[in-house]
C-alpha cells in the first residue's frame, strides 16, 4: 500500500519538472538569443527562421542538430560555420561565455519549435507585425 500512495506523489513532480524544463528551454531562449536573432526577421544577426534551416539541411537529426548548433555556440568559429554567407554579412558571433550544458538546452529548444506558430514564451500577435 505505501508504495502505491508514493507513486501517485511521484507523478506530479515529474510532471511539473517536465513542465519546468520545458519553461526554462524557452527562458534561456528567449532571454538570450532573442536580443540579436528575431525569429522571422534579419537585423543585426541571421533570423532564427534562418538558422533553422540551414542547421536541419546540414543536421536532420536531432541529435546531431544539437550537438553541433550548442558547440558552434560556446566556441563560434569561422572554419567550423555552416553559414559563412551569414558571417561575411553580420561577421562571426561573439563567444557569450555559455557552458555547453546552456547551448544545448537552447539548441534543443529550437530543434523543437515550430516558430511558424504560437510558441511557448513569446506572445506571437505582439511581434508578427514588427519582425
């Protein structure tokens, strides 16, 4: 019977970590990268829509996606870029001082977006028109 009642309590903690890795993913996104990569728009930096793409020609699975996008980020480097057009346009991405355990949240939490839609930490209606 005592292991039953612990398993129920057990559920709702999984659940809300689940929830708040998910929440912290898109913190860390947005609380970061948003500053110099807009989702749909080119500013200072290659849009996320952008980046998106390049990284799921060269990287289709997501394990893959992940590893090379959170490397390129804690160490950017001209000769390990996989868009070198984007370089010569905003030059190379400054290193931000990331452990790779940040990045790869972050890479994973842009793997995982459909940023085409509503998306989890960004209120979609107030910056479609402005990107």
């Amino acid at each position: 019977m005592q292991k039953n009642k612990f398993k129920y309590l057990l559920l709702p903690l999984v659940i809300v970590a689940s929830l708040n890795a998910s929440d912290m993913r898109s913190l860390l996104f947005h609380g970061n990268c948003i500053t110099c990569h807009f989702e749909h728009k080119s500013v200072s930096a290659p849009s996320i829509d952008e980046i998106k793409e390049n990284y799921m020609r060269a990287f289709p699975s997501r394990e893959d996606f992940i590893s090379y996008m959170a490397n390129w980020i804690v160490k950017p480097s001209k000769d390990s870029s996989i868009m070198l057009d984007a370089i010569k346009k905003y030059e190379l991405m400054p290193e931000l001082g990331f452990e790779e355990s940040t990045t790869r949240e972050i890479a994973s939490y842009i793997y995982d977006t459909d940023f085409s839609k509503k998306h989890e930490g960004h209120d979609y209606s107030s910056t479609i028109n402005s990107q």
